[in-house]
C-alpha cells in the first residue's frame, strides 16, 4: 500500500510539474504602421454602407460574366486546389502533434511452443493476451510547444490559401478587364477602319478626276493597310488572355472562349480603411505573423531538450500454458514500470545549436513579417495613386480625344476644298486615332489599379475567418 501513495503522490507532483512551458511566450512583434495612408488625401470616401470590402469583391464591378467566372475559379482553379491540400496536411500535423499528449496502448495476442531438454525432452505452450502501455510525461511543455508551433503553421496555411484564392480571383479580373479593352481597342481600329476606307474611296474620285496626285491615294491605301493590320495584331493578345483565363477556371484553352462583347469601364468605390487593418485583412501578411508564432513555439521545443524526460509504463494480460484456462484468475498477470528517467549529459553542443538556430529562425520570420506588412503598405500606396493620377489623366486625355477628333474633322474640309494636302489628313486622323487608343489604354490602366487595390487590402478577407483552425 506504501508503495502505491507513493507512486500516486509521485505521480500528482509530474503532473504539477507538467503545467509548465519552457521557452518565450508569443507576443507579435511591432511592425510599421502609419498613422494614415500618404495618398489617401483626396480619396472618395465609402459611404457607410459601403465600409468593408465585401467577400466576392468581384461582383463591385457589375459584370454577370466576370462573376460567373471568379466562381468557377474558388471551384476549380488548380493552384488553389494544391493550397487548399497542403491546408489540410498542415491540420492532420496539429492532430499529429497533440497525439503526443496522450499515452500509447498496444495490445497483442501470441502463441509459443517450446522444446527443453534436460535428460527428457519436454514439449511447453504459451498462449498469451496483453495490453501494454507507454507514456512521456510532457514535464517542461515540449509537447505544448510543438501543437503550438503545428497550430500555428496551420493557421499560417490558411491565411496562404486565402492568398492564393485571392491572387487568382485578381489575375482572373485583371485577364478579363485586359481582353475587354483589348476588344474595345479593336472595336475603335474597326471604326478607323470604316473611316479610312471611306477617305481612301474619296482619295480615289478625286484622283481619278486629276484633282490630287497618286501619292495621295498611296498615302491613304498605306494608311487603311496599317491600321487594318494592327487590328488583326490584337488577336494575338487575346487569344493568349483568353488561354489564360481558361487555366485559371480550370479547363483546357480548346474548351474555352469569350464573345466580344460591347464594354464600358466600370466606376466603383473601393472602402480602404485605416493603415492599421492591413494588419487583419492581407492573407499574406496574416501568414507571416503565424509564422512568426510557429517559428517562436520551436524555441521553446529546442530548450526542452536541456531537461530530463520521463516515461511510464506498465502492461497486463492474460498468460497460459492452456487455452482453456487463458482468461482465468491464475493466468491474469500485471507489470508497472519501468519508470525511465534519461537525460543527456554531452552532446557536443547540439543543444546550443539547436537553440540558437530557432532564434534565428524566429528573427528571420520577425524581419520577413516586417517586411512583408511594408510591402503591403506600398502596394496600397501605389494603387491609391495610380488610381488618383490617372483619374487625372483620364479627364485631359478625354478632352484631348475631343480636340483631336474636331482637328481631323476640320482638315477633311480643308482637303475636300483643295487647301491642305492629303498629308494633313494622315496626321490629323493618325493623332486622332493614337488619342483615342490611350484613352482606352487608360481606362484599362484604371481597373487594373482598382483590382490591384482591392487585392493590396486583402479582398474581403479577415483572420477572423481563421479562428475556426484551432478547433480542428
């Protein structure tokens, strides 16, 4: 009886022991954060409904097809399909890790036939049925570091799965919004087209009755030729955006094609937020600070190892020489032990080394976090001010389109009635045409930042949508 208080009271004093964690507690590091974001001035502000970035941030541009399709990406891009399994690998190693926790219980069932001999011979059986069971006491949190650390590396997982979720909802966007502008830049060529084919025809009667001279009607074929060619070179471009847009959906580019269609850049009103919700909203930068933890936790793995570690273990079952008798009380047999305690003496260093490189592991996350939240920040900056210039842009480009177009009205007349030459004309109608392909290069340049500015805020993504890993 002595010896079994004993072993309880031994036993109520590890698990006593047991509740302690060796190795730094996680707080997330500081990181530079702005008071206000520097190309924020001037910026329309959401209205306040309009606050947060909504999950399919996609539908904010009013475009059935551009929805249809961002769904089918959430549905069967690839890249996201391979994030989405190393999430769920990255879960089974928190189950794996908390594993740990508990004890191993083997059970087994054998039979032995043995001959001695001692002057006769002697023919013995064995039969026997057993339960045997081994634990590691978790005495300086070794275990509760690792299923930090795997939870954490978890979390981390997900937060990349939301980024690659949302980096391919953003490369679909920007793919569709270029090949629409692509198809209104052919649209424009075609109009040109139309145009140069009725000034070529007019170039013709007039030389026709010797009014002008060939190099006219030359200039004019060249003209229609060049611009022609041009509108077939478009092709090129969106053939490979609709290849790329099949990929992203995942299907085969042959089993995949996007109508042209009559296209009118989208305004929408985009809600930025302070500096501060960068933090919480970029899946990217939600990853690095999980790193950060996981990172952390290993520490406190690599300086467990200084320490001692004890295990128990015990087995019981049933032993007989016959099978009748095998579950019976004379055959029931117990063992407690060993009760092992092992610790290392001289490693040469190992430890040191082990330590050392987790914080420097940690400190590598720390300086990769910090530069990642800096990189969001730029990419926000940048997008704010490109969508600002070239709102800016945009308004004069406008005007110049109108001048320009006014310009090659007015040289027309002037060559219809014999004042200019047929090389004004060419001028006036090739600034003409080169004014209206950069406006619609800009409106292009425009959604491209509005998606990338969405993207820079991390879509409509939070960590609280990260909170459920934990309970996995």
């Amino acid at each position: 009886m002595k010896i079994i208080l004993i072993l309880k009271m031994l036993l109520i004093v590890l698990l006593m022991l047991s509740g302690c964690s060796v190795g730094p507690d996680y707080t997330r590091p500081d990181s530079p954060v702005p008071a206000s974001f520097k190309e924020i001035k001037g910026w329309r502000k959401a209205l306040p409904r309009d606050q947060e970035i909504k999950t399919k941030w996609w539908e904010a541009f009013g475009d059935p097809l551009l929805n249809t399709l961002a769904e089918q990406v959430n549905v069967s891009n690839q890249s996201i399909a391979l994030a989405e399994a190393q999430y769920r690998q990255a879960q089974a190693l928190v189950q794996l890790s908390r594993s740990n926790y508990f004890p191993t219980v083997n059970a087994g069932a054998a039979y032995t036939r043995s001959r001695t001999t001692g002057g006769t011979y002697s023919t013995v059986d064995q039969n026997q049925v057993s339960l045997a069971a081994a634990w590691e006491l978790d005495l300086w949190g070794k275990v509760r570091r690792q299923v930090e650390g795997s939870t954490a590396s978890a979390e981390a997982s997900f937060a990349d799965l939301q980024a690659m979720r949302l980096s391919m909802q953003a490369e679909l966007a920007l793919n569709y919004f270029q090949l629409r502008i692509l198809d209104a830049q052919k649209k424009n060529f075609e109009e040109a087209v139309r145009a140069y084919s009725k000034a070529l025809e007019l170039t013709s009667n007039r030389y026709n009755a010797g009014v002008v001279a060939k190099a006219d009607v030359a200039a004019a074929q060249t003209q229609l030729k060049s611009t022609q060619a041009q509108a077939i070179d478009i092709g090129v471009q969106r053939a490979q955006l609709e290849h790329a847009i099949a990929i992203l959906i995942g299907k085969p580019p042959a089993d995949f094609s996007l109508s042209p269609v009559i296209f009118s850049s989208p305004q929408i009103n985009i809600p930025v937020g302070i500096p501060s919700d960068l933090l919480e909203r970029r899946p990217d930068i939600a990853s690095a600070e999980r790193k950060m933890a996981a990172a952390n936790a290993q520490i406190g793995v690599a300086k467990a190892a200084y320490y001692p570690s004890i295990s128990l273990s015990g087995s019981l079952g049933y032993a007989s020489a016959e099978l009748a008798s095998l579950f019976t009380s004379p055959s029931f047999f117990w063992a407690i032990g060993p009760m092992a305690l092992a610790t290392t003496l001289l490693d040469g260093g190992a430890r040191i080394a082990q330590t050392e490189q987790a914080i420097a592991a940690y400190d590598g996350t720390v300086a990769f976090y910090r530069q990642t939240v800096l990189a969001g920040f730029q990419n926000v900056e940048d997008n704010l001010a490109a969508l600002r210039i070239l709102y800016e842009e945009a308004q004069v480009q406008e005007q110049a389109v109108k001048s320009a177009q006014e310009s090659t009205i007015l040289t027309t007349n002037q060559y219809k009635a014999g004042i200019v030459s047929y090389l004004n004309v060419v001028t006036a109608q090739t600034i003409a045409l080169t004014n209206e392909r950069a406006a619609i290069s800009i409106s292009g340049q425009r959604l491209n930042a509005a998606v990338l500015l969405i993207k820079a805020l991390g879509g409509g993504w939070s960590t609280s949508e990260a909170t459920g890993v934990k309970q996995k």
